[in-house]
C-alpha cells in the first residue's frame, strides 16, 4: 500500500515548516512489509496548493493522503475531524492572497469529513506517549482549504482511498515565547510514521470488506 504525506513550505517569516520538516524525513520509507510512504512538499498558496497535491497523487497513485500542516500554539498532534467550506484568515499566503469570507467551492458542503481514522490515531500515539487529541477546528487558512478540495476530490474520484489532515504543533526551535508548546522532530516524525501505518491498516480494511461484499 502506498501512502502519500504532503507537508507545507515555510511561512509568515519563519525558515522552518515543522509538517515538511517531518513528512521528508519520511519520503522512500518501507514503513512495514506492505507499507510504502511518499511525500510531497506543498506551497503555502491558496491558488498552487491543493493542486500540487493531486499532481502528485496522479504520479503515486496512493491508497491514503495525509496532508500535514502547522499549527501553532498547540501542544499536540491532531488530527482534524472535518474540513469546512469556508477560506477567512487575516493573514497572507506566500503569494499575498488574503481570502476574506470566501466559500472554497460555492456549491460545496459545509463541511467534509476526514476518512482518516482518527480514534484509533489518538488512541495509538496516546498509547506511545505521543500527546495527541482531535480537532474540530482546521482553521481557516490553507491547510483547511487543501484539506476541503481534498475530500471534495475523494468523493468525486468515487475511489476507496482513505483521506484527511493532521496539524502538528512547532518545533522547539520555532519558539520564541518561555514554555510555548513544541514537539520534538523525532516525535513528530514517528507520530506521521505511525499514523501512515494506521491509516494504510484502514485502507486494507475498507478494501477487504468492499470485496466480500
């Protein structure tokens, strides 16, 4: 099975990216006997985004796309529970596109569920001393958006492969503020690794039962 990992280029004045930082440590991996881990760099652009990803997606042919971005402030892997359909953030992408109020696609849901699955990731990481909990916030700069178009594009493919996002907190070397929450890129890298695995084991499900149905 193949895994594709998308992780974001810096931003906002920073030199690091913590999503990419860990997703291409990861790039090549045999992360088990049957579990193959690709990765892919995306710009910080509401424009290229999202379409870098399915770009690569074309060229791997994954059976699971995690796309993994930054967010900081928080103090634990999270995977998102569900994207929504809205682009409203105060702050530029790398482009100098600023997005105000704007629907990601206007005859969308409000919102898209992730098919990661994303108990089993917290349970899992949790159980590995890994801080992780579920979001049911994606904000509302590019990382919900690629997550939006990413689903959106999952449902139109009508093709069973399992899908979603993960934020991940700062590196320690991001922070600027006495006891601001990081993670260290070595548990981040495994918290990703591991999260490849259980949602590479997902897919294998869904497959098998679609099969004996």
């Amino acid at each position: 099975m193949r895994v594709l990992l998308s992780g974001f280029a810096p931003f906002g004045g920073s030199e690091l990216n913590p999503s990419w930082e860990a997703v291409r440590r990861l790039d090549g991996i045999q992360a088990t006997d049957t579990v193959e881990l690709f990765a892919t760099k995306l710009p910080v652009s509401y424009r290229e985004a999202a379409d870098r990803l399915f770009a690569s997606a074309r060229v791997i042919c994954p059976d699971v796309i995690i796309a993994v971005g930054q967010a900081g402030g928080r103090k634990a892997i999270t995977p998102e529970l569900y994207a929504t359909n809205m682009s409203d953030s105060e702050n530029a992408d790398n482009e100098g596109v600023v997005l105000s109020g704007q629907r990601i696609l206007e005859d969308g849901p409000q919102h898209y569920g992730s098919s990661l699955p994303v108990h089993d990731i917290v349970v899992s990481l949790t159980e590995l001393g890994i801080p992780a909990e579920l979001s049911e916030n994606a904000g509302s700069f590019v990382c919900n958006h690629v997550f939006y178009k990413l689903m959106h594009e999952l449902q139109k493919s009508g093709k069973p492969i399992v899908g979603g996002f993960i934020h991940v907190p700062f590196l320690p070397e991001q922070i600027t503020v006495d006891d601001a929450p990081s993670l260290d890129i070595d548990l981040l890298t495994e918290a990703i690794r591991r999260t490849a695995i259980i949602s590479a084991n997902a897919f294998s499900q869904i497959n098998d039962l679609s099969k004996s149905i």
